[in-house]
C-alpha cells in the first residue's frame, strides 16, 4: 500500500509503471531528488541517508521494468 498526498491508501497492484517516463515540473522536486536519469530520480543527500536501502530497490526495479521492456521490443 502507498499513502497519497491526501492521505488515502492505493493499492499497489493497481499501479503501473510508465513504460515512458519523463522528467516532472513541479518546483518541490528538488526538495527531494538531485537529478532525473531518463527513468527514474536519485534522491538527494539527505534521503538517501534516510532510507539507504531504497536506492538498492529502485536500481532493481528500474532493470527489472526497462530491461523486460528492451527484450519485447527485439
């Protein structure tokens, strides 16, 4: 389960991963991330410290959705 903004709950099975990211404008994300990669953003210092294990399990994940996504298109 993911908590939104609002506070309401979203199951994570109803989530999709889009299959072409692309880099958000909105002024708060440089509150939380350094830099956006062409698939997903790094986050800052201070996050990273937080919550070290998350990178870990977004460089996974990331090779795990876009690197399917490389083998359907061959």
């Amino acid at each position: 389960m993911l908590t939104a903004v609002s506070g309401t709950s979203l199951p994570t099975e109803n989530l999709e991963y889009n299959v072409e990211p692309q880099e958000i404008s909105h002024p708060d994300v440089g509150r939380y991330f350094s830099e956006f990669t062409g698939t997903h953003y790094i986050p800052n210092a201070e996050l990273e410290i937080r919550y070290p294990e998350d990178l870990e399990f977004v460089y996974e994940t990331v090779q795990n959705i876009y690197s399917a996504k490389e083998d359907t298109a061959e």
